[in-house]
C-alpha cells in the first residue's frame, strides 16, 4: 500500500497570473497567504514528511485536491472575474468565522494560525479584491483586464 500514491504533479502554468504575481500585496499579507492559504489552494504545495505514509498522503491529498477545484490561487488571473470575487467573499467569510484555514491543518502548520491581527489583514485584503476597491498599478491592471473581459 505504500508504494501506491497520490499524484502530487504539478501542471504547466503561468506564473504570472499567480494571485500575490497580480496584486503584488504587502509583505504581510503575502507571507500570510503563503502560510494560510497557498498549501492548499496553489500549486506550490509544500508537503509535509507525513505526507510519505498512506493512509495519510491520501487525505492530505484529497484536501490539496479540493481547496484547489474551490479556488486556485495559481490560477487566479485565469479565474472568471465572478469566480475570483465569490472566492474572495468566501476567504474572507470562512477567516473570520475560524473555518480557514482548516483546524487539523493548523495542528502541524503553526505559521497558518492566525492571530485577531493577522485575520483582519487576510479579510481586507480578499474584502478589497471582491470590492475591487483595492489601490496600486497591479490593482488598476487588473480592473482594466476585468473591463476588456466583460465587454469581450
């Protein structure tokens, strides 16, 4: 059973259309999307060396899996623009309601635990990307793509 795993492959993508590459966020709120959000929901998973044992590697896997299919922050400038604001709703909903990130992933990921500061970053940040309210060249690029979009 140990010798079957999990596909942890990762496919061809543009980085450029990563979220932080887009937004070009403070160093805080990066550094807290890395640590709270981007195991699960990009492609730069960092497995940890529980991840080697089965059962385990599945679940983890799965959890992978799913946090990607409900929002890719590798993908985010690929997203619908409707899909990237419910996301961003979402995000900030589920931060402040201690849904995300998930309670067993906090066990062993001690940085993903989020103090009442570090939360009200993350949910203005995902607050100001549903709002489009958020400032900066990066910010202006984005609505002006969003724009073209919608006319298209």
């Amino acid at each position: 059973a140990q010798f079957i795993r999990p596909d942890t492959s990762v496919p061809a993508h543009d980085p450029a259309q990563d979220l932080i590459a887009m937004t070009k966020p403070s160093p805080a709120v990066e550094q807290l999307l890395r640590a709270a959000c981007y195991d699960c929901h990009s492609y730069e998973t960092q497995y940890p060396w529980y991840d080697r044992i089965t059962p385990v590697n599945w679940w983890v896997n799965d959890h992978v899996d799913h946090g990607r299919e409900e929002g890719n922050l590798s993908r985010w400038g690929e997203l619908p623009e409707k899909k990237r604001r419910h996301f961003a709703e979402e995000a900030g909903e589920l931060i402040a309601e201690s849904e995300m990130p998930l309670t067993e992933y906090t066990w062993t990921h001690g940085d993903a635990r989020l103090d009442a500061g570090q939360k009200k970053l993350l949910i203005d940040f995902f607050n100001g990307l549903m709002t489009g309210t958020r400032s900066g060249p990066a910010a202006r690029q984005q609505r002006a793509h969003d724009a073209d979009e919608e006319r298209d």
